[in-house]
C-alpha cells in the first residue's frame, strides 16, 4: 500500500505526533490507508482511531476496509465513516467519537472543502494538521486543484505551529495547536 505523502514530511508527523502523546487520532481523506495504518501502529493498542472518506474507486476502498479490519484485530478502537466529509451527517456521526487529540485534514484539497474541514473537524482536535501546505504545480506536469495553502496561510498565524516542508515549493504538513 503506497503512501500518499513523502515518506521523510509523514515521519517528521509521526514523530511529532508521538512526541505529543497522541492516543486518539481523526484523518479525514484516508483513500488507501496507508496514512492511517501509520499513524495507528504509532500509538498504543487500544487508541481510538477514527476515519472520514468516501466509498470512492472499488480498489481504494477494498484497501482502506482492510486496514481498518486489521487495525482493529490488532487492538486499535477504530470507527469508518463513510460519506462526503462536508455534510452535516457525516459531522454528525465524527462527532460521536470525539473529541481527537490529533485531527489530519487530507481530503478535498479545493479551498471551499478544505475550509468546510477546518471549520467542522478542526474543533475536535488539539492538534491540528494539513497536508499539501506548500502545493505548486511540479513543472511540466498538469496542476491538480490543491488550494490547501490558501487556507494554511490565513489561519497559521493566529496558532502555535510546524511545518515540514522538504520538497520546496510542492508538498507539506503542517501542524498547529488549538490550545
């Protein structure tokens, strides 16, 4: 299962996430699962672990449903939430499982649906965290619609923060704290 971050930003947030205590953990965009299973195994058995996607491709679903059955054969307290992450029953049902220690926003990375994310799941978590902060479109290849930094850059400053930037101007993760 390929990770869909550069492996050295995921570790630089596995280790901060480690180094935070984090014992429950909300990824909203999960696709594949290989984030999630990361961040899991991280933790202790028995941390609540809690994904938001959509039933999207059959192969990327048939994955994630893996991961979250091994997860929780393995002693993991994991929930799948299946549904559009922007909807008020899909809000609704996150919810129920929180409040998160960490929450990682990876989902639709277009500005409305990225700030939808913030606002709904971003005050269910001490620990904040973004992927693609420092997205440009890589030369000669088409641009994706990714405006995470859009939102990252107005809302960064008003919050203690980190950012892991190893490809320049192409990736990123960034953290903040909401305490």
């Amino acid at each position: 299962m390929k990770l869909l971050q550069r492996e050295e930003e995921f570790a630089w947030f596995v280790a901060l996430l480690q180094r935070e205590g984090v014992r429950s953990y909300l990824e909203i965009g999960s696709k594949f699962g290989a984030s999630l299973d990361r961040i899991a195994r991280s933790m202790p058995k028995g941390s609540k672990v809690v994904s938001v996607d959509l039933p999207g491709e059959a192969d990327s679903k048939t994955s994630l449903v893996n991961v979250v059955t091994n997860l929780s054969r393995d002693g993991y307290d994991v929930h799948m939430v299946w549904g559009d992450s922007t909807s008020e029953r899909t809000v609704a049902m996150v919810k129920q499982h929180g409040p998160f220690d960490a929450v990682f926003i990876d989902a639709n990375h277009t500005l409305p649906y990225v700030t939808k994310d913030w606002e709904n799941y971003g005050p269910m978590g001490r620990i904040v965290a973004f992927h693609d902060i420092a997205y440009r479109p890589k030369p000669n290849k088409p641009p994706k619609p990714i405006e995470v930094d859009k939102l990252w850059n107005v809302i960064k400053g008003g919050y203690r923060h980190e950012e892991c930037c190893l490809d320049g101007p192409f990736n990123g993760i960034g953290v903040l704290w909401r305490e």
